[in-house]
C-alpha cells in the first residue's frame, strides 16, 4: 500500500471551527498541500450530541447500561432474542455470541434494534452533511484528485476530538468512490523524529495472546483461532495471567504481534483491561515492559475487547505502538471473533493490514440483521510514520541464509542511552531562569511595552465597579450646548456660568477650557471673575499652539497659582496599539525644559485644583528630599525611568500611574444649558469641586483610556479623584515591584516563577496535549490573579510571564523528547 492520506482536524466538534491540515503522499514520505488558509470546518454541537445519543442510548443499552463491575447476571437486551422480555436469557447462560467483551453490568430489558439501526442511518447522513460544507469542499477534492478507484490507500483521521473519533468515518461518501481505500485515527500531533521500527524478519510470527477475565464470554474461540492460524506462526498464550507474569514475558522475549480477549473498557477516558476475575491493568502500569516490547520489534496490538479508543489513547501518547487494532465500543463476543477470524485469514494470505482489515469489518455486515453496527465498530489506530507490515515482512526469505532462524530468540540491539548531563528538575530549572532572562532582556529593549499597556488596560477594564466621587461635579458642554451657544462659547457665556456657579459656594471651580484668545463680548467680566476668585483655574498646554497659552491678561501671580498645565500623557504614537492615557503627571520643571511657549506653570491642572481641597481640609502638603509631595501620610512616589512595562519615561516629569475610578464617569454631571438656565441647586456644588468642559463633538479632546474614548474633562476628573481618594479615602495608589538602579529584579522575579511553573506543568504533563490544558489553566489563573492584585493598587508582568511560561514549557517539552530521546513517566526519580 503506497498512498497515504493525513487530515488534521484541529478544533473541537461542539464548541470550536476545525482548522483542516492536509498531507498526502506515497511510501509514508509525506507533504503539505498548505490549504490552512481556506479549508475549514465549523463547530457542529447537533452532531456531537446526537453521535452521544447513538452510542449512549441506542447502542449502547443493547449492551449494557451501566460500566460498573457488578456480580449480578446480565440481562441482555437484543429484541431478537424473544419477543418477550420475560424470555431474554441472562449473561450466564447466553447462547453463542451474545455476550459482550465488557465486565457484566445489570441493565434494564429494552427493545431498541430498529432504533439503532435508524439512529446509526441518521448519524451517517449528518456526518455527510457536515462534510458537503463549501469550506471543507477543497479538501475533498484535493484528495479524490491524488487517488486512483482502483488504488489501495490509507485515509488517517488525525484528531483529539473524541466526538470524530466515534463517528462511522467509512460511511464518508469519498470512500464509495475509492472502494480500496480504508479509513484509520490517529493522534493530531506527532513526532517525526520517534520513527517505528521496521519488523525483525524470524522465522516464525511471534504472537503474544493474553486471554484475560472472561465470565460470560468464550475466549476459548479466539485461542483457536490462534492456533489455527499459520505454521509459521508462534502463539504464545497467558491465560488469566496476573500482571508480573504479562510483565516478565514483555521483558524477556521479543513479540511481533500483542493480542488481548476478555473483558475491556474505559473509564475517565484511560482505557483498562481486566486480565483475570481479580485484577484490571492500565497502560501506565505497562509503560516499560511496553516500551520493551516496541524496542524488541512490536509492530502490531490487537485487542479485541469492549471500548477500546482510551487505550489507544493512551499508548499513542507515548508514541509506541505503530498499528492498534480495537473496537470503539461495547463489542458483542461472536461480533468480536468473526472479526478476528476474518482478520486474521486475510491477513495470513498476505494482504496488507488495512485491506484485510477492510474487508473483515465489511464482513461483519451480514451480522447487522442481528448486531446493529457491527461494522462500526474495528477501527484501526495508526502511527502516522509507520509503514504498516504484511505478514511475510515478520518471516526471513525464502533464500536467507539458514543461521536467521535464530532470530526469534534474539532483541534488536538497543540504542545506547543519552548521557544525561541535568537531572530533570534541574534542566527545567535551568530552562526556567534561560527563559526569564531572555524575556527580561526583551522586555528591557521595550519589545514587549505596546502588549503589556494593552494588557494593563484589559486588567483596568476587568475591576468591579467603584461608587462615583460625591466630592465632584462636572459640567458638561455637550453637543445640545454647542447647537445652542455656538463653538467655541464667547466670554460672556463662559462668565455667566462660573457666575451661575459661584452663588453656590463652591471650593473650587476647574475652567478645562483654553481662554488665550478673546472671545468676546464678556472678555472683560471673565477676567474679573478671575481676579475676584483664587479658586478659579484654568488650563494651558505647553509645547503646544499658541491659542493654547494661558490669557495674557494674567498676572504673574494668577499664572503660578490660578493656571495648570492639561498635557495628557499618551503612549504611544496615534492609531498604533497601546495609545492611552494611563500617567497621571503631577509637576515638572519649566526652566529644564526646551519648550519656548508661555505656559510655563509648574503644576498640572489635576494637581492644583486637588490641592485647593486638601487645603480647605486643613492637611499638610510637603516636599521631601527626593522631590516627591508628601500630602499627610501618603507619598506620591514619581515614576523611574523603567516601571512596569514602560522602558523609557520622561524622568524629568514628577508623574504617578493614573489609578482611573473603576467607573467611566467617576463625578456628579450637569449640562452648561441646565447651569444657565438655573436648573441646578447648593446640594450639587457646595463644598465640591465644579469641573467645566467640553464632551461634545465639536472639540475633539477624545483620547483613549482602559474605559475607551473619553474627554478631556472626564479624564481630569479622574485625576483629581485618584488624589483626594488616595490621601482622604486611603485608596491605594498604582505601585509596581522593586527595581534597583533600572534593572527591575521583582518583575523577574515573578515571571521566574511563572516561567518554572511552565516548565514543571511541561514536566509532569507528558504531553502536548496535557501542557496546552495546563498551561490554559494556569494562564487564567495568573490573569484574575493579576486583576486582583491591580485591585490592591499592584501592576504584576502578566506579559512577560505568559511569554516565559509558555516558552519554558515548550523548551522543557523538545528537550525532553529530543535531547533525553523518550517521554518520561511520572513516577521516575528526578
């Protein structure tokens, strides 16, 4: 058999779209047809759920209804057996073939033969349906073009989904066209390097049957089978054998073929075999005496017992076994031993694995008048690198010289063991600290700062909602205002409002306006409210357009103490990702500057008018010696060059993180219209601090932040709250861990941890699959982790530790398979 077919289904049937992976090729040497981008299969639950419905409750009760061991007798449930429940036989003196490979379980009499025929009619047309989708199309006929109706190919259904696992995949309608072509599963992943051992040539088969627990089943059939098999043909059988003696023969001879016949199932998807009345066996507790016998030349398991899939799963996840042979539910004992007579038959005429196969199972047809599905159920599970072996390549030639006769009794030589130079809690620690210096030393060249500032936003944006700050009130130009008074409002409207305001005695009052330009009539009456009223403050922007300086009617005074500077802070360049305001600036030092406009006032907008508060309340506001304000007992710490993610901030600016109020709009509001119209009482301005601003529109003062787009005024509401909240309320201000001298060791030090968790969980998980769903959990874990220390004020490197778990596991996973040469068990010594 030349031609070999791989899809790669990689999704999940009932809650993810499959991404569909193509390879075809002839003499096991594959290559990609790359139609990643396009072929695809969506999700389909109804399919899922309703092959769950075939097999749990139209098949399977015609077996059994229960997995547990259970001493009872088995009442089965064929409606062919009487017509009347009362006459059904029990599972002690069941007649010739209907008794079930699975341990006895009571169940209820049902006649549900017609439903599960029709039932498996309807599973097969639903998984036609799926298949006729226009995305999946392509990859049809990609593979109807690479093979030829009268061609031997093998089709393998590379997947993890258990769900495609237990669909009738050679009820496909490709395969009514290409007759010769036989269906098989295997793992979704794989690795090329493990490539199975060709067969050793003896001259004879060498075939251990393990003939296990069997109450209520005759597995004396397939012992003669056996031995009715070839002359050359050596079977060597263990019947009802404890697990040292399975083990002791694994060890000490070579065996071409495995063969099981009793008793199996699975349960918590590990699949088990029960090898006498006592005692059941997994495949971990198999996994050397196994590992011997595929170094010894094992090429083919046949295990002719119920529900088979979770062993194979298993073994395939150690990559051992080339070819399993099994069936994929509950098996009826006379369905199980034609099977094998057929098999086996064909097999020794010398056809290929996959052809007698195919043909044994389509056999098992003219069984399904009395056994539904009896062709569903063999399946063959298949390495996706082996060359699957006919019955001769096990036997030397004909013209061999005569000294290989001996070759049974002797072992492939083995392959010297690696040297290991680390014990393997040493390699993954070794990786683990490889990892996070590799992540850190990114991390310090700002790779990884426009992901991380996304990520905080995220975080920001997850935190429960807080109360609104009653200690503020904002009045809002809105579209309905610039509509009414024009944009931008003259002086006089802009006096008349603060006016409006004035009579209700408030603390301060913000004007997060630009008033450089005369906007008259009223100019005159504005500048006077100013004089009149320290409390009033207004903005100015540096570095910026010249109407952007504060009014030249000011003093030199009201420029030091009645003018903030408004700059935000963005950090990154318009319309790149991670542009948001996320620092508050609190100060900085004109004269440093290189800035030649006329805003020169020290002090931020947010900062005066929060100051103008904390006065009113009588608390202290100091300097201390590294030129941070103290105000009472909380220290507003400015921010280090490297703090967090950002690697390169403006040191020369006295700047904080900008802890925003976990709500959108964190004040009281009003509408200028409803301030002029005198729609507004003392309860909502005295004592409070009034912000006036623009939200509308027309002044484009958006900016983003972890809430989205917000305005300019609403932005500095959040300031002013973080501050007298922090200081007042004892809320906690945004902190990062330790650094020392720009090298931020507490941040490695957390994304050590988490990288050494990557390699412990790679460790321990054995496998690809076993990593990806650890690695999952763990992530989420450290995410809300993440959100609730950001609760407590702390911003923890979520980025950098993903990147290093991930990166640890994945390193910890090629050298555990390609330096050390094989996957380890659990339970080996460190």
């Amino acid at each position: 058999m030349d031609k070999l077919v791989a899809i790669k289904f990689d999704g999940n049937l009932k809650t993810q779209d499959f991404r569909i992976s193509l390879k075809i090729g002839e003499n096991n040497q594959l290559f990609w047809i790359d139609i990643t981008e396009t072929a695809k299969l969506p999700a389909n639950p109804e399919l899922a759920a309703f092959e769950e419905e075939h097999w749990a409750k139209k098949y399977r009760p015609l077996g059994a209804r229960y997995r547990r061991h259970s001493k009872k007798d088995m009442r089965l449930i064929y409606p062919l057996l009487h017509p009347n429940p009362k006459h059904n036989i029990t599972f002690r003196s069941a007649g010739k073939g209907w008794s079930f490979r699975i341990k006895p379980k009571s169940v209820r009499l049902k006649s549900l033969h017609k439903e599960c025929i029709e039932s498996g009619e309807k599973l097969a047309l639903m998984l036609n349906d799926w298949l006729q989708c226009p995305e999946f199309l392509n990859v049809e006929r990609l593979i109807r073009d690479n093979l030829n109706i009268n061609e031997e190919a093998r089709v393998l259904i590379c997947t993890e989904d258990r769900h495609l696992q237990k669909l009738p995949w050679h009820r496909w309608d490709l395969f009514k066209s290409f007759p010769q072509v036989e269906p098989s599963l295997s793992k979704l992943n794989y690795i090329e390097s493990e490539f199975p051992r060709q067969p050793v040539r003896k001259s004879q088969v060498r075939i251990l049957a393990i003939l296990g627990h069997s109450e209520g089943i005759d597995v004396t059939e397939d012992e003669k089978i056996l031995n009715d098999l070839s002359d050359y043909a050596k079977v060597i059988f263990l019947s009802e054998p404890t697990r040292q003696e399975i083990n002791d023969r694994l060890w000490e001879e070579s065996w071409d073929i495995i063969f099981f016949a009793g008793h199996g199932e699975t349960k918590d998807d590990e699949g088990v075999i029960y090898i006498n009345p006592n005692d059941s066996l997994t495949i971990d507790e198999l996994w050397y005496g196994l590992r011997k016998a595929v170094d010894g030349g094992l090429q083919l398991a046949i295990f002719n017992c119920c529900d088979g899939l979770g062993l194979a799963r298993k073994l395939d996840d150690f990559q051992m076994i080339p070819q399993m042979i099994l069936m994929r539910e509950l098996v009826p004992d006379f369905v199980a031993q034609e099977f094998l007579k057929y098999f086996l038959t064909e097999f020794v005429k010398g056809k290929s694995l996959y052809t007698a196969a195919r043909e044994a199972r389509q056999r098992l047809e003219g069984l399904e008048d009395r056994f539904p599905c009896a062709s569903w159920l063999p399946v063959i599970w298949q390495h996706p690198g082996a060359i699957p072996p006919v019955w001769n390549d096990f036997l030397i030639e004909p013209d061999s010289p005569a000294g290989a006769i001996d070759l049974p009794a002797l072992h492939p030589p083995a392959n010297k063991p690696p040297v290991q130079v680390f014990s393997r809690l040493a390699a993954v620690v070794l990786a683990s600290v490889g990892c996070t210096f590799g992540v850190m030393v990114g991390r310090y060249f700002g790779l990884m700062q426009p992901w991380e500032l996304a990520a905080f936003d995220r975080l920001m944006s997850q935190r429960q909602a807080e109360l609104i700050d009653s200690r503020q009130l904002v009045v809002e130009v809105t579209d309905s205002d610039t509509g009414k008074y024009d944009y931008p409002q003259n002086d006089a409207i802009v006096a008349r409002a603060i006016a409006k305001i004035e009579q209700f005695q408030p603390l301060a009052i913000g004007l997060n306006m630009h008033r450089y330009q005369a906007r008259n009539p009223g100019r005159k009456d504005l500048i006077a409210l100013f004089a009149k009223n320290p409390n009033l403050i207004t903005v100015c922007s540096y570095n910026s357009f010249k109407i952007h300086e504060p009014p030249p009617e000011f003093s030199q005074f009201q420029l030091n103490k009645q003018v903030g500077f408004s700059n935000l802070i963005k950090d990154e360049k318009p319309n790149e990702k991670g542009e948001s305001v996320r620092i508050q600036p609190l100060s900085y030092e004109p004269n440093l500057s290189d800035y030649t406009d006329n805003c020169k006032t020290p002090n931020s907008f947010s900062w005066l008018m929060a100051l103008q508060f904390l006065k009113n309340q009588g608390i202290d506001i100091n300097i201390t010696h590294n030129q941070e304000f103290k105000v009472g007992d909380v220290t507003f710490k400015r921010l280090a060059e490297r703090t967090g993610g950002y690697q390169k901030l403006d040191a020369r600016i006295n700047q904080i993180l900008l802890n925003y109020r976990a709500y959108p709009k964190p004040a009281l509001k009003v509408t200028l219209q409803q301030v002029l119209e005198g729609k507004i009482n003392s309860d909502l301005v005295k004592g409070k601090i009034v912000l006036i601003g623009h939200t509308s529109q027309a002044s484009r003062e958006d900016s983003d932040t972890p809430y989205g787009k917000m305005s300019g005024v609403w932005i500095q509401a959040h300031m002013i709250s973080q501050i007298l909240s922090a200081v007042i309320d004892k809320r906690p201000l945004l902190w990062v861990l330790p650094e020392w001298q720009g090298l931020q060791w507490g941040d490695a030090v957390f994304v050590w941890l988490a990288s050494l968790s990557g390699g412990l969980l790679a460790w321990r998980g054995r496998s690809l699959l076993v990593f990806g769903m650890a690695s999952g959990a763990a992530i989420f874990v450290l995410y809300q982790g993440c959100i609730v220390m950001l609760t407590f004020g702390g911003w923890m490197p979520l980025i950098p530790s993903v990147v290093a778990l991930v990166c640890t596991g994945c390193i910890w996973l090629i050298y555990d398979r390609s330096v050390l040469g094989r996957v380890f068990k659990p339970g080996d010594p460190p």
